[in-house]
C-alpha cells in the first residue's frame, strides 16, 4: 500500500496541473449529476485540433525537421539577446495568424532545441516565460488569434476594425513590456558546437510519435471543460455570478481567468452580460497572472517541464512574476483608458 501511496504521490507531482484539474471536476460532478450531457460541456474542436497539432509537431520531431531548420537559424544569430528576441516575437507573429496555442506548441520545442544547441539551457526559464506572453499578446492583434476572442467575437458582432482597436493599447503596452525584458538578457556570443549528421530513425516510427504526445494535457482541458459545464449548472453560483458580473466585466473576466482560464471564462460571462467589449478586455488582460488564466499557459509549460522537471519550481516562480506584473500594467491602462488619459 505503501508502495501504491508513493507512486500516486509521485504522479501528483509530475503531472500537478492535471491532478488539480481532475480533482476539481470530480468534486463539481457531486453537485451536478453526471449524464450523456457532459458530453455536451467539452469543446470538442479544441480537443480535436490539440491532439492533431501535437500529432503532426511529434511527426516533424521525428524526422529532424527541428533540428535542421535549428541548425540553419543559428548560423545567422550573433548572440543571445537576438537568439531569444527572434524566438520571442516569432510566437508573437504567428499567434496572430495561427492562435496562441499553435505557436506555442511549434515554437517552444524549437526554443529549447535551439538553446540547448548552443549551451544555454539556463535561458529557457525566462524565453519561455517570455514567448508564452508573447504568444497571449499576439492572439489579440486579430480575433482569430485565440479561442476566447474567436467566441467573443461570434457572440458580440463587434466589426473586425473596432475589435482590434478596443485591444490595441494594450497589445502596444504589453509589446513595450517584452521589449524592455529582452534589454536584461546578455549579449554573449553564440558558439556552435560540431554538428554529426543528421540520421533519421524509421523504426516505429508512428509508434514514437503516438507515444510523444502528451495526452494528460488533453485530459486536462477536459477535466477543465466538465468543471466549468457544472460550474454553470449549479443554481446557487449561477446566481451569485449574475450579481458580480453584471456592471464588473473588466475586473470579473480578470478574476474568473485566473481559476478557470480565459476561455471558459468568456463562455461563462457572455452567457450573463451583453457588456461584450468589457468583457473582451477583461479575459485578454486575464490571460496573464497565473499558469491557468490561459490555456496557451498550460501548453508552454507542460512542453519545458516534460523536458525539464527540474525547472517546475522556477519556472513557475519566473513566469507568474512576469505575468502579475503585466496583468497589474494592463489593468492600469485599462483604468487610464476608462478615464480618458488615453486617447483611444
């Protein structure tokens, strides 16, 4: 018994995100008795388009396409501030056109190739933090940036035009804020070490790729779904959110982002208020602060910590620093812009 103790422990651990997760659901599901329309709660799209992205990113890791478009782009970096800008604002750009998620799933596996090609494994801490901010910023140029913009902007019928420019100062605030972290990051010289050969292993291939996928991050967004599907079914909190909502979006998606993440969260608050571009500031500007107030956030790190379990406590310490202290810049130019210091 001790034994089986040990290795549930050991489990929790390990995959601590899902473990929460998964707990909370199960607690929900005593409140809201569980049925075929449970079903009904998970957004299936996303699980779907999740699983087929890590699928295909598995596929290009198992034929070395990483690692020679890494070996081709280090060659033209000088340093390390240009080696980690570059990683940072390319899942800034891609976001835009691609959502956040995607990027990070593309580009988080090559920052850590890259840095680790060059022997600078002790970045990826603070590149990653940074790329997944990036990321959240980039998801908020267009609406098809991010799935919690993409339900906002269906439920709202806000003009394309009007819907970047209800975000803009906060995209150019948040872009000033990544450009001035990069200044601490040192201009040391990048040294190449010999590169062998690049060999692909055909071997069971789709074995290994169906083996690299990491479906305890699909599990997750699950067990999330059913908990925020029963959240919304119990009558006494669907009361209790009619009466803090309604008047408080901005502060309202903030706070719901950071227990239940930004996409359920716009979910959750349109189906209570028709303040929508409130509420489309709110969850963008609450897709910083903790690991959970994006799922993009999830993503990001479930990626470094399966390379790197070492780095769990201080990536965490890292990047919830950095996002708390975006979130409290954003929130007082939201102020700032309510007031009309900012003439957007």
């Amino acid at each position: 018994m001790q034994i089986n103790m040990g290795n549930l422990a050991d489990f929790f651990k390990k995959e601590i995100v899902f473990s929460i997760s998964a707990i909370l659901a199960i607690i929900s599901c005593f409140f809201v008795r569980p049925s075929i329309s449970y079903l009904n709660y998970i957004n299936w799209d996303t699980v779907i388009l999740l699983l087929a992205i890590m699928v295909i990113v598995e596929i290009l890791k198992n034929l070395s396409v990483f690692e020679i478009l890494v070996r081709k782009f280090l060659v033209r970096v000088g340093n390390t501030r240009q080696l980690v800008l570059f990683l940072v604002f390319a899942c800034f750009f891609s976001s835009i056109f691609i959502t956040n998620d995607v990027s990070l799933i593309i580009f988080v596996p090559f920052s850590i190739l890259a840095l680790k090609k060059v022997g600078r494994i002790d970045l990826s801490i603070f590149t990653v933090s940074l790329q997944t901010i990036a990321a959240n910023v980039g998801c908020m140029v267009l609406p098809i940036g991010a799935p919690h913009n993409i339900v906002m902007y269906t439920v709202s019928d806000i003009p394309f035009e009007s819907f970047f420019l209800l975000l803009l100062p906060y995209i150019l605030i948040s872009i000033v804020f990544l450009a001035v972290l990069g200044l601490f990051i040192s201009k040391d010289k990048i040294t190449l070490p010999e590169m062998q050969k690049i060999e692909i292993n055909r071997e069971n291939f789709m074995k290994r790729v169906f083996l690299g996928v990491d479906y305890y991050l699909l599990l997750t967004f699950i067990a999330l779904f059913i908990l925020i599907g029963n959240l919304e079914n119990i009558p006494a909190l669907s009361e209790m959110f009619k009466r803090c909502i309604m008047g408080n979006e901005v502060i309202a998606g903030i706070v719901a982002s950071q227990v239940i993440s930004n996409v359920p969260a716009a979910i959750l608050l349109s189906g209570f208020s028709a303040n929508y571009e409130a509420i489309i500031i709110g969850i963008n500007i609450g897709g910083f602060g903790t690991l959970i107030a994006s799922m993009a956030n999830l993503i990001s790190y479930k990626i470094l910590i399966r390379e790197y379990d070492e780095f769990k406590v201080k990536y965490l310490t890292v990047f919830t620093v950095l996002n708390v202290i975006l979130l409290i810049i954003l929130f007082i130019v939201y102020s700032m812009v309510k007031s009309g210091t900012f003439g957007f």
